[in-house]
C-alpha cells in the first residue's frame, strides 16, 4: 500500500499504517481541520434548512 499523503510504499505491519511517518499523519489531520477533505451528503445544504 502507498502512503496517501506522499505515496511512499508502507507495509501492513508498519507502526504508523496507512501513513509512513507521523510528520504525514499529522498532515492528513492538518488537511481534515482545515476542510481540505470533505465528506458528500445525501441532501444538499439548501434542501435541509427548507425541511427545517
């Protein structure tokens, strides 16, 4: 498997799997607080405050 952050190959047994090393673990979270990665919904924002 390959590091998702910058594609380094990373074994199954590997301390810090997924991630190669901690400094691109804590950029993977760096890139979650900031909203870099967004999770899609089923309803749109719009749709969900009419519901409302």
């Amino acid at each position: 498997m390959k590091c998702p952050i910058c594609k380094k190959e990373v074994s199954l047994g590997d301390p810090e799997f997924p991630f190669c090393s901690d400094r691109c673990r804590v950029v993977d979270l760096g890139n979650w607080a900031t909203e870099k990665y967004v999770i899609p919904s089923a309803e749109k924002p719009s749709e969900a405050e009419d519901d409302s």
